[in-house]
C-alpha cells in the first residue's frame, strides 16, 4: 500500500440492489473501463517500437495462441526468416487497436475516493444525493492506488517499458478534467464485471445523502440494525452560508446498544 493512501477510501453509490448487496453480502463489484462515462480512460499513446526480433517474436506468440498450441521450430523460422519490419505499419496498428481493446475488457477496476464530501461525486454517482457514500477502511485495501491526472495520454513504450509503467500509464492516469475526484483505484487482471468478497470489518461507515428519501433511510436503518460489525451512521447536510457539505453522526450500530 502507498505512503499517500489516507486512512479512509470513500465509495459512492446509488441506493439500489448492488449498494444493498455490498453491505450485506461483502462483496465490490469490478466494472471494466467500457463501463465507465469517460470514453478516454485507460488511453495511453502506445509506441510499437520494436527490433525485427521482438516483433517477430511476437508474431510468433500470438499465432501461437491463435492456434492454441506451441510453434514447432521449423515455423518459428518461417516466420522470421519472412518477416520484414518496413511493412509492419498496418499490422502495429491493428495490434495497438486489438491490445487496447482486450484490455478494456478484461482489466477489473474497483473505484474509491479520498472525499466523502465532494457535491458533483455525489450528484454524478450517488444519484444526485438521494443515494450514500460508503467508508472503507484502506487498511484492508492493499491493492488500492492513487490515480494521476494529466493533459496528454501517457506514453508507453510496448516492448522496452516494463509492466509496471504500462499498468499504471494505462489504469492509473485519467484527464486532468477529473481531479477533482481524487480517485483511487484497485485493478485486478481478467475479473472484468466480477465481484470479489471483502472483511467485513473494512466498511466502517455510511453516510446518507442529504436528499435521501426517508423509506431509504428506513430501510438502510434497518440493515444497519443486524451488523454484528461496528458501523456508523453518518448524514450529509446542506451547509447554510456555502455551497458544501458538513457529515454528521447519527448513530453507531453493530453494538450491543442497538
């Protein structure tokens, strides 16, 4: 875990089946970057600069895979005895096209944030503050990282940059438009739109959104009211002189005092 993860990640969410789900089952939903609103997330300016080697030995390993067997000698040297690297332009770019493709649908993305008080996160992702903002505990969050914002796509080089600038150019660098988020992430290769199960001691709060419907209230309450795990209540309340918010208490559950 980085020395820059605060102690608590936030996590907004609309009061709906998949909101219920993650307070009484444990489990984080893994969205993949074509499910999210921003069309440019995980871009990077990826640069095919390769020897006549390394290219023609990834020729190699994806006609491997195509076929689903290893190649036997005799056609690994086909191939680079073939290979000519003044007329691999269209077939770079139809590899940048299909790797960026795959990836967006293969990476799992689980999104938190270090606010819990920020008004557009709650209008764009907590249902225009009818909705909560649950509190996790980023102790347990091992995985979580902080993302970059910039003006340009990162570069990557696809052969001579390691897999560690490639992971975070591509997962952890968004626009600069969306700092404002302060986002953190936890990405899990090829659990794209899957569900992974979390301590239950890491959700350690909820709070109400300020236009939340009473019947929600009720119903979250009551929820709440069968934790045998410590938890928090929490309401945001409209500031009166300012456009914010000020998170209040209301009550602790999961005690013997319920």
């Amino acid at each position: 875990m980085g020395k820059t993860i605060p102690n608590k990640l936030y996590k907004y969410r609309p009061w709906d089946d998949f909101t219920k789900e993650i307070i009484l089952e444990n489990k984080l939903y893994f969205s993949c970057a074509d499910d999210f609103n921003d069309p440019f997330d995980c871009s990077v300016n990826l640069k095919m600069d390769g020897t006549k080697k390394q290219w023609s030995n990834e020729v190699i390993k994806t006609k491997a895979q195509t076929l689903g067997r290893n190649l036997s000698h005799k056609e690994r040297k086909i191939i680079c005895n073939a290979f000519d690297l003044k007329q691999m332009s269209h077939v770079k770019k139809e590899m940048v096209e299909e790797l960026t493709k795959r990836l967006k649908k293969t990476m799992g993305i689980c999104c938190f944030s270090s606010c819990k008080d920020n008004i557009l996160m709650w209008s764009h992702y907590a249902d225009n503050h009818k909705g909560v903002c649950l509190i996790f505990s980023s102790k347990d969050m091992h995985a979580a990282r902080k993302v970059n914002y910039e003006i340009n796509y990162p570069n990557v080089s696809y052969f001579n940059d390691d897999e560690e600038k490639k992971v975070n150019a591509r997962y952890f660098t968004k626009a600069i438009n969306w700092k404002y988020e302060d986002e953190y992430r936890v990405v899990v290769p090829n659990f794209a739109r899957q569900k992974i199960k979390f301590p239950p001691e890491s959700l350690t709060g909820v709070i109400i959104g300020c236009c939340m419907p009473d019947k929600d209230i009720e119903e979250l309450s009551k929820i709440l009211k069968n934790s045998v795990i410590p938890i928090m209540l929490y309401r945001a309340e409209k500031k009166n002189c300012q456009f914010g918010l000020s998170i209040e208490p209301i009550k602790r559950y999961g005690t013997e005092n319920n």
